[in-house]
C-alpha cells in the first residue's frame, strides 16, 4: 500500500482503501514506447486519485490547478506550496498510477541547482514519483542535473503556458517552418539530456508525429497527434465541468449540468421541507 500518511477511517470520507494493484515505475512507464498507449490525467485531490487511478498509468499533479482549483488566470502565481499540499494528496488516494508534479513557475528556471531543491523539495513532501518542467534546449541542462542526481523528470514542449506572456497566447505553436524546426530540436534536446517522457502540447500534428519517432523517449500528447505514446487531458475538461474548453479537448461527459440538476432539486426539497426525510433524521429509542 503506497500512501504518504495514516487517515483516521472512522472520520475520512476518502479512506485509501489497499487494493491489489502493484504502483507503476518510471522504467515500467519508459519502456511503454512504442507499444500500448499510456493513459494519463491531471488531478489534484484525494478522491479524483481514488477514481482515477484503476485506469490512468499516471496522474499528473498539473499547475493547471491555479485556475481549475483556485481560480487564477493562468498557471504563473501557483507556488511550490500549493504545488506540495495537492500532490500529497494524489499520492494518498493512488497506488497503481505513477504520481507527477509539475514544478510551478520560477521554481526551476534560474540554475539546474535551485531546480533541484525546488524538486528535492516536492518529492519529499509529497511521495511522488517525479517531476515535469517545461522549456526545450534551455533547460536541457537542468534535465540532465535533476536525472543524473535521482530525479525522475518529464519534459514539455510546444505550447508551454508558463510562458504564455511571452507566446502571447494559448495559440497551437509550430504553423511556420521555423517554428516548427525549433520545437523538434528542442524535443530532442530534452530526450538527450535524460527525460524519461515527454509532454508535447498544442502543437501542429506532423511536428508531434516527428518527435514521437525521433526521440528515445515516449510522449505525451495534448493537442497533438493520436501517434503518440500516450495522451494527457485535465481531468476537468474532459469530464465537461467547463463551458470553455481548448480545441483538442474532448468531453467524455457533462457534469456541469448534472451537478447544477442535483443541487437545482436539492435547493427545490430544501425549500418545500421535503429534505431532511425520515430517512435523514433520527428518531428518539423507545
């Protein structure tokens, strides 16, 4: 049984419940290139662990929590703490699924060294099995410092919405040839330097279709081809609790409108006095 702490079953509504599924490894995940594809899918609490984790190869803790969780406009003020408090709590509702953090803006981009503490300081908070950063032939070097002193690290090229104010946007990268050029090299950069997968996001399908051959590595994609090695999406949006979604989402469900219904008759019982019922109220013994 893999959690990070002991959770009171008399009080927690999310008790871990040991279930005979042995965690997946960063070897066992690596060694998916090129066979079934993995299945991967951001969460950020105990019970979306819980749900998720029979079918995911693994959960990624994502930075995307900044505005699915609290709100913000984009992933930039999300911080190792809140990064920390979230990841904890997949890796105590999981045991199958190999648990990712993605290191949060400014956390990892001044030197390889502040890098590692920032990642040093994440995997023991939290049991995790590794860590995702974005940036292609610049960060290279952090790759391989991070891999070479332990720590397991996922790459992320393309559309990197950390740097969304210098993108000037959430557009698919890659339309011009040199554009596209530069992320190919810089998806090969990552691989070279140790990354043992690789996230390839909004990008231009042909260009995920060459990184996937050309890298030793298995990628990730999320708006990119169905050629690569797995696939990403927030759990959020592909379960329809958005109205506003990227174009490369694809919604499995529309819980928006089923939670709203559910709380619509609620509100309704509530007001009529038809809740709380018998059933929900206890009578005096006899």
């Amino acid at each position: 049984m893999s959690t990070t702490y002991t959770i009171d079953t008399a009080t927690s509504r999310a008790t871990p419940t040991p279930a005979p599924l042995k965690r997946l490894t960063v070897p066992a995940i690596r060694k998916q290139k090129g066979a079934t594809p993995l299945v991967m899918l951001t969460a950020y609490t105990v019970r979306t662990a819980q749900l998720l984790d029979p079918h995911c190869d693994m959960l990624l803790v994502g930075d995307s929590l900044g505005q699915v969780i609290y709100g913000l406009p984009s992933t930039i003020p999300v911080t190792l703490e809140m990064m920390a408090a979230h990841g904890a709590a997949v890796v105590r509702g999981s045991y199958h699924a190999v648990v990712l953090i993605d290191m949060p803006f400014g956390s990892y981009e001044a030197s390889p060294e502040k890098a590692f503490e920032s990642a040093a300081f994440l995997l023991k908070q939290t049991g995790a099995a590794g860590v995702k950063l974005e940036g292609g032939a610049a960060m290279a070097p952090t790759v391989r410092f991070l891999s070479e002193r332990g720590i397991p690290v996922v790459g992320h090229v393309g559309l990197t919405p950390q740097a969304v104010n210098t993108l000037g946007g959430y557009a698919a990268r890659g339309r011009s040839a040199a554009e596209a050029e530069k992320i190919v090299a810089d998806a090969r950069a990552i691989d070279e330097a140790g990354a043992f997968a690789m996230v390839i996001e909004g990008v231009v399908e042909p260009i995920a279709v060459e990184i996937t051959r050309s890298v030793s590595c298995p990628t990730i994609g999320i708006g990119a081809s169905a050629e690569c090695d797995g696939q990403v999406l927030v759990t959020e949006d592909m379960l329809g609790l958005f109205e506003r979604t990227a174009r490369f989402v694809k919604r499995y469900d529309d819980l928006a409108a089923r939670i709203g219904a559910a709380a619509e008759t609620y509100a309704g019982e509530v007001r009529s006095r038809a809740f709380p019922g018998a059933d929900q109220t206890y009578a005096p013994k006899s």
